[in-house]
C-alpha cells in the first residue's frame, strides 16, 4: 500500500510532547537553502538596501541581533512560558541589564559576598554612585 501524501506539518496526529514543540518552536525553513532547523548565523553584519532601511530585513549588526539568536530567545521564551527572552554574550551583560531593568536610584538590593567578582565591583562602583544600595552579605 503507498504512503499517504502529506503536508509539511500534518504528519503526526495528536497533541505534541514539549521536547517536539521545543525544537520546532520560532522555525520555518530557511528560504535560500530550506534547512529546516535555523542555521548557525556567523555573520556580524548584514546587507542592507539603505541606511534609512537598514532594519528592514530585520538584522544589521550582531551585537544587536542574529537570526540564530532570535531563534534562541523564542525558544526560551516557549520553555519558560514568558513573553521574551535575551540571551547575553556573557554574564556580566547579563547582570548589567538585570540590575538596570529591575533598580533605580533609590532601590535596594540584598547579594551575596561570594557571587563574581566582577557583578560586586559593578554594584560597589557603577551601580552605588548612581544612588543604588547594595548590601553583601
């Protein structure tokens, strides 16, 4: 007996296990090659038709945004059951935003003496002088 034609995405019946909507949650098939999965995006920047349109494709520069990346967020997003998600390049600009999105002049924030060196150094340096309060302990 032949197999039955299907539709991209019609090929299973019922609901679907979490590790299955996680890995095919924020994809669509890339339209130059038709990878399924998103590919690794290596590059830092990307062609632009003008410097008024430069968002129009939706990346410009790495630093600020990736394919690969975006893909990432909206995965975690989709795990965590948020409504976004940001990856960080390291753990220092993520405690950057963390501490700026979450406190402001006036605000207190209770941390451990022993957490990185560096995120003590920000809030006893950068943080303190403009009017945050931390205590270590």
């Amino acid at each position: 007996r032949a197999a039955a034609a299907t539709k991209s995405g019609t090929w299973m019946e019922g609901k679907l296990g979490v590790g299955t909507d996680l890995v095919h949650a924020a994809i669509s098939p890339e339209p130059v090659t038709g990878a399924i999965l998103t590919p690794i995006v290596l590059s830092t920047t990307f062609v632009q038709d003008s410097v008024e349109e430069y968002m129009n494709k939706g990346f410009s520069y790495s630093r600020t945004n990736n394919p690969t990346v975006s893909t990432l967020e909206k995965k975690l997003a989709l795990l965590e059951h948020g409504v976004g998600a940001c990856a960080f390049g390291t753990g220092m600009a993520a405690t950057t935003s963390a501490i700026f999105a979450t406190m402001k002049t006036g605000d207190h924030c209770v941390i451990t003496e022993c957490s990185y060196g560096g995120t003590n150094r920000s809030c006893r340096e950068f943080f303190t002088p403009l009017g945050m309060e931390f205590t270590f302990c």
